[in-house]
C-alpha cells in the first residue's frame, strides 16, 4: 500500500475503500495518466458549496441571505481552499510530472485548491454527503475559529499585508475611486494599491467590505504571478 496514501487517510481520518478513488483525487493532468483530478474536482466544487452553505445556513440563524453569500464566497474560493489544503499538507501527496515538481507545482494555490475540491468529491462519491460534511467543517472550523464576514475579511487584508511586507517591503494602500448611490444604500469602489500599481479594485456596501474584496482579489493575482 502506498504510504503516502496511508498518511493522508490517517490526517483525514478517513480510509478509502476504493484506493483508485483517491489517487485520481491526487492525480495532477501533468502526471500524463490515463485519469486526472479534474472531474473529481468538478464534482467536489459542487459538494463543498452545498456542505458550506448548509454549516452556514445553521451556524447563523439570524443572518440574511446577503450576508450567508458574502461568507460563504469567502470561505469556497481558490484561496480559501488552497488554506484548507496547506493545513493538511496536502501538497505534499499530489502526483506531479517531474516539470510541474520543479515548477513549485506543490506550492501553487490553484493545484493545492483542485486537489482539496478533489479529495472531498471523491470522499463523497465514496460515502456520501454526511461524511464528506463531517471531514470538510472539521478542517474548516480548526482553520477558522472565529467564521464571521468581519474574521474573514480580516483575514484577507493580513494575508494581503503579509505577502506585500514580504515581496516588496511595504503595505498595500487602498484608495476610494468612487462612492454612488444615496445614503441609506452607499456603495463604494475601492482600489488596493502595491508599488504605486493598481492590482484590483471593488465595490461593496461600505468602505471597509469593498477594501476586503479589492485585498481578496489582490491576494489572489499575487499567489498566480508566485
């Protein structure tokens, strides 16, 4: 039995009857096999959004369907899953061609997120919903202990601040483009700055969310030109 294998079920807690199953989940299209991770991921985007929505649904009674979309689309996103992924070393498992490997493939957010998306589909197709929901909210909730639009949101502006502070030695600055709209339904567009470039821009319902959106946005175009 493959040991990586083995490794990875004990960090799930979860063992694969099919073991098939999870080497496709864990097979890059570079590894140039008869199969890859690209259906498993399209299938576990799908279930991730549904397990997400239901744990959210729950978690806040008393939150309007606004304010559940804006959490959840800051929890089922590339970076979030690719947060999820690293917690589990997930990187660590893929299968990779030896160009992708030298590439820093284990380390892009894109492959550690289609992977994650991966795993779970095929947890799912396995054993069904309610133990593809018990694995993903434990890695969720052991990676956001605080699950709130203003954590989550902080969140992405650290993140920002920390890869900027890293690559270039500064902090982004966020600048109001416009503000539109009368006073009981302001909306603002926000553009985060980075050596003196513009990286993204935003709108939201106030300064502070539509700054979180532009730092989302920007954390997103950094980790890809990585």
């Amino acid at each position: 039995m493959n040991k990586k294998i083995e490794t990875l079920e004990e960090i799930l807690d979860y063992k694969f009857k099919n073991k098939k199953l999870i080497i496709e989940a864990l097979t890059h299209k570079s590894h140039k096999q008869p199969y890859d991770n690209e259906r498993l991921e399209f299938l576990g985007d799908a279930v991730l959004d549904l397990i997400v929505g239901e744990y959210l649904y729950t978690k806040f009674p008393n939150s309007d369907e606004g304010k559940l979309s804006k959490i959840r689309a800051s929890l089922v996103n590339e970076t979030g899953f690719d947060k999820l992924a690293r917690s589990i070393n997930l990187g660590e498992y893929i299968y990779l061609s030896n160009a992708e490997e030298n590439n820093g493939g284990r380390e892009k957010p894109s492959l550690l997120s289609n992977a994650f998306e991966a795993v779970i589909g095929a947890i799912y197709l396995e054993s069904g919903l309610k133990i593809a929901q018990e694995i993903a909210i434990l890695i969720i909730e052991k990676n956001h202990k605080d699950i709130s639009l203003d954590s989550l949101f902080r969140d992405f502006k650290t993140t920002l601040q920390e890869l900027t502070q890293a690559r270039y030695g500064q902090i982004p600055e966020y600048k109001v483009i416009a503000s539109r709209g009368p006073d009981h339904k302001k909306e603002f567009e926000v553009a985060v700055i980075i050596e003196e470039k513009e990286y993204a821009r935003a709108i939201g319902k106030s300064k502070k969310i539509a700054q979180q959106e532009a730092a989302k946005l920007a954390v997103e175009l950094l980790k890809e030109s990585k």
